[in-house]
C-alpha cells in the first residue's frame, strides 16, 4: 500500500520502526491531493511548503525516538469553521470578511499539541447550513463515489478528503447531522461524539466536533486527542479518563433498536431499508437482541426546530451591508430572510419544540443499549443542489434520522453498511446512551470485522489524458 492509503495507527507503526518518515507520507499524501483535488475542491488553505517542513521536523524527532505527542507526523485536515492561528475563517459563504483567527480552536490546538500536521482545512457550505458541499466562497465539492453527486455537509470537504485519501485523520463538526451525512454518503466513518466530549469553541446547543476517517480505530485515536479538556468551552464535560483503544464489543444479549421510519421527513428508499435490515440482521445473528422501535419524531418538532435556527441566521445576517448579504448562498438567504415575519412567540415554540424532540429522543431510546437507524434516508444526492427537497422553506426533511440525536446530545456514528445498485455508498447510525462514546466506537467496531472483506475499493481519481 501506498502512504497516503495507511490509517494513522498504521502510519505511526512505520514511523516507529522507521519503515517509513513523516515526511515521505506527506510527500505521498500530497501527490494524492494534487491528482484528486481538481475534481472533487475538498481543500481550503492547503500548505504544502509548510506541511513539509513540518513532516522534516517530525522526522527528525522520530529519529531521536522523542515524538511530539500520539499524532506525531500524521498528515490531518480540519474544517473551515476550526479556527486557525492566523489564518481567516470564512465559514463557507463569500459574506465574510476573512479577518485571521488570534488563536487555535480548542481541536486546532489539541492536534498541534500531539504533533499532526494540519497540512489544510476543508471546504463547507455558507454557515455550515446545509448537508450539501455547495458554498458562496468554497468551489462547489463534490463526492469521490460518484463526481456528479453531492458529499454531503456540512463537513463537505472532510468526507471527500476522507473518501479520496487525502491522509487518514480529518475533524469535522456536527449539529443536525454534519460529520454523520458526509460519512454516510461518502463511505466513510464518523462519530458524533456527546456534546461536550470534545471542547469547542464557540460552544453552542448541539454543536459538536468529530472525527472523520476511514476506518473505527483512527476515530478513537482522534478521541483520545480532541477530548483532551479545555476551559473555553463552558459546555465541556467534566474530564474522564476513558479508554479509547478500541476493541470490538460483544454483541451477545446487547439489546438493540432498530429505526427504519423517524416519523417524519422522507422515507428510507428501498435500497437504503434495505440494507439497514440487513446490518440489523448481521448484528443479531452476532448474538444481539434485534427489536424495531415506534417512530418518534414529530413534523411540528422538526418544524421548531427550523423556525428557531432560521430566526439565529437571520439575526446573524440581518445587519450585514447590502453587497455582504447579497454575496450569501440565495438559498441560505431566502431560508434566513423568511424568518423576518416571525413573532417572539413563534421562536419560543420553536425552542420548545426543540426541547419536546429532545424528551422523546431520550425516551424512545431508553429501552436500548443501543440504536440502529440509516443515517441519510436516500444516498447521494446530485452535487448541484443545496438540499435534497431544493426549498428553503422546507430544507431539512432528510435530517430526521440524525437530527434528534444531536439534540438529546448522545454520541452517534455513522459506518459504511453497503452500497445502492449505482455503487454509491449507504451508512448506518449507530447511536447509543448519553456519555457512553467509547461504547458507540466498540460497537461500531465490531460492525466493522463483521463487514471485513465486504468494502469496495476506494475511489480513484479520473483517468486523465
């Protein structure tokens, strides 16, 4: 295998034995950039002078037998909205005005601190409010399965970094769906972990950071990194020594919820179902106790929920000037702007209804050790449009399945689980109680060795004259 194709555990093994230097895998890993990026626009500031340098620098430490930190060397991306010292945030929409962060976000820093190479960020859509790769600033990113598709967002450019083996480790966030969606339409893994786990800032309800790789173990590497405790974040939860080498769970008496309808929004397509109750069927078979759920969600809950985040976006952009707003992706416009008309009352129920999906997560779930859902309900959507129902008054229909967990705040992952009749990959939702990351990561890796040898190969990038 190549060194841009190795996982970080893989990578670091190499390192160690000097098999292979941190700088011949950046060497690797930018080659593999520059034969895919034209295609698929994953990547935001990429650095390759100083990527180099610092794959130099790590070298020599490995060659002293004195690492950094558990990344030392490993090449890493983080998203448009971590900030970056020195370097602007744009936050995917051509409104903003770039002026450079004064410092890492609590992930930035954490990353620095082990030693990764931040050797570029990844692309996202205006405000990171759609599950889709299309941006006012960001050319438009599309999905390595399938150039004509959409990687999802809002973590666009990480899920196609991820798929197209831009390096092994890539850190997305997550409020309604936003490291989950790209996994699952890009074929990777993601977690979204606890709220709280992994400091953030600016925290803020239901906003997460979480990683994004190709396979379980690297997303428990990059846990044991991300959730390293910071005080900027008024929401972190209280430090906890977890133990994030990972092993496959025993699935043997786990019981387990299976979630084929949400309630709401658009149903699973045939293939999708499909091969959710396939994986349903792999995990009892493994000894766990397989039982279907009700479904919970509600269309005024998801519908609150909307009016409450429109009314944050409107406020957000109400006072830019004139050419700024103009500049914002129309369709986050119109979504924004059709919360003028709304009264204090409105919000507030909208808020409330925030809280009452909250409730009914929790109680729905609580049966189980475990829930199974898709994670999207159909698989990539074309890569040209903002939303799969293409209306900014009703954008989220196709949320429901990863929505609900973001506001009960428990962890949830997505894995790749198969692939529809055109190749494009299909993800299962793993979630499990409040707090119990660690048990998501087990579970999600024994899911993983049940499917060894089932994966297709990754993409590669178009054949060029």
């Amino acid at each position: 295998m190549r060194p841009y194709q190795l996982s970080a555990t893989a990578l670091l093994a190499a390192y160690r034995t000097r098999q292979l230097s941190p700088l011949e895998a950046m060497k690797d890993v930018l080659a593999r950039v520059a034969a895919f990026e034209q295609h698929i626009n994953a990547t935001y500031l990429l650095n390759a002078e100083r990527a180099l340098k610092e794959a130099r620098e790590s070298e020599d430490r490995w060659m002293r037998d004195a690492p950094l930190g558990a990344l030392d060397g490993v090449p890493t991306t983080v998203k448009d909205n971590i900030a970056t010292k020195g370097e602007p945030i744009p936050l995917g929409t051509a409104a903003s005005d770039l002026t450079p962060a004064l410092e890492d976000a609590p992930p930035a820093a954490r990353l620095r601190e082990a030693g990764a190479i931040l050797f570029a960020k990844t692309t996202m859509p205006d405000y990171g409010m759609l599950s889709s790769g299309l941006s006012s600033f960001h050319a438009l990113a599309r999905n390595p399965w399938d150039l004509s598709r959409n990687p999802g967002g809002s973590s666009a450019g990480a899920g196609a970094a991820a798929a197209a083996g831009y390096g092994p480790l890539h850190v997305g966030t997550d409020i309604g769906g936003s490291v989950r969606l790209p996994a699952g339409w890009c074929g990777i893994f993601a977690l979204k972990p606890s709220l709280g786990r992994i400091p953030v800032d600016p925290p803020y309800m239901g906003r997460v950071a979480g990683p994004m790789t190709r396979d379980v173990e690297d997303s428990a590497l990059l846990m044991s990194v991300l959730s390293q405790p910071d005080s900027r974040d008024f929401m972190n939860l209280p430090p906890q020594k977890l133990d994030w080498k990972i092993s496959p769970a025993s699935l043997r008496g786990v019981k387990i919820g299976l979630l084929t309808e949400i309630g709401c929004g658009v149903l699973p397509a045939a293939e999708t179902r499909a091969a959710i109750e396939t994986a349903a069927r792999d995990l009892a078979l493994a000894g766990a106790i397989v039982e279907p759920m009700t479904p919970f969600l509600t269309q005024e809950m998801l519908n609150g929920w909307d009016r409450f985040m429109r009314m944050r976006s409107y406020l957000d952009t109400r006072d830019l000037p004139a050419e700024k707003r103009a500049s914002i992706l129309p369709f986050i416009r119109a979504w924004a702007d059709s919360a003028a008309s709304l009264s204090g009352e409105d919000v507030f129920r909208g808020y409330a209804q925030a809280m009452a999906m909250r409730q009914a997560t929790v109680a729905a779930t609580e049966p189980y050790d475990f829930v199974i859902t898709p994670t999207a309900p159909m698989v990539a959507y074309p890569a040209e449009s903002p939303s799969p129902s293409k209306d900014p008054l009703d954008p989220f229909p196709h949320i429901g399945f990863t929505l609900p967990f973001s506001v009960s705040e428990q962890p949830a992952a997505s894995i790749n689980c198969g692939y529809d009749s055109q190749g494009l990959p299909i993800g299962l939702q793993i979630v499990g109680r409040r707090f119990d990351d660690v048990g998501v990561l087990s579970v999600s890796r024994a899911f993983e060795e049940m499917r060894r040898g089932q994966a297709r190969a990754w993409p590669e990038p178009p054949a060029t004259a």
